[in-house]
C-alpha cells in the first residue's frame, strides 16, 4: 500500500509495521544513515567489546617491520573516533623517526 509520508515523498510501508488498530499510519519509519563495516586503509577499525566498552585499535609496520598493535578505550563509538585518530598520529610520527634514526621524544 501506498502512502505518502511526512517529507511529501512517495514511498511503501507495510501495514504490519506501521498500521495501528483503525489501520491508519500513526509515523513514517525513521531513517538512520547506513554506516560501513568497512573502514579505509591506515584508519584503524573500531570495535565493540561489550555493553558499555568501545575498543579503537591500529596495527601498523614498525620501523623494523614488525606489526604492533595499538588500542584506546571508551565508553562511545563517538569519544573513540577522535582518541583513535589522535592516536594514529602520534604512532605515525613515532614511526617516521624512527625510521630516520631520530629518537622519538613524547
């Protein structure tokens, strides 16, 4: 069935979800953005470790070309993201001087 929701757009419901007891629609359903699992390369991924626990985590090649692991902690999906990218930064830099031969200083 086709109805016309508040936004004036043209688009199908199904009465199961949306339908009340007198079959009239009480909401269109809410549009959330569909957010990737997939991350681009050199940003680290973001993962959730339980309820209340988010894990931002970057593994880069060191300088001696090991792979070293990297992890901030909080409680948001959203406090993570910049902690992570401040983070990258600073393990990126640590790596460059390394790879000159300087010593990183924090």
């Amino acid at each position: 069935e086709k109805v016309v929701n508040p936004a004036g757009q043209n688009a199908q419901f199904e009465r199961s979800r949306c339908a009340t007891r007198g079959g009239g629609f009480t909401h269109a359903p809410k549009f959330t953005p569909y957010t990737g699992k997939i991350r681009k390369s050199g940003t680290g991924g973001i993962y959730q470790i339980n309820d209340h626990l988010y894990e931002g985590r970057y593994t880069p090649t060191n300088a001696q070309g090991k792979r070293e692991v990297h992890t901030v902690y909080a409680k948001t999906r959203e406090e993570v993201e910049p902690m992570l990218e401040k983070m990258i930064g600073e393990v990126r830099e640590r790596i460059r001087l390394e790879k000159e031969g300087k010593k990183y200083t924090a």
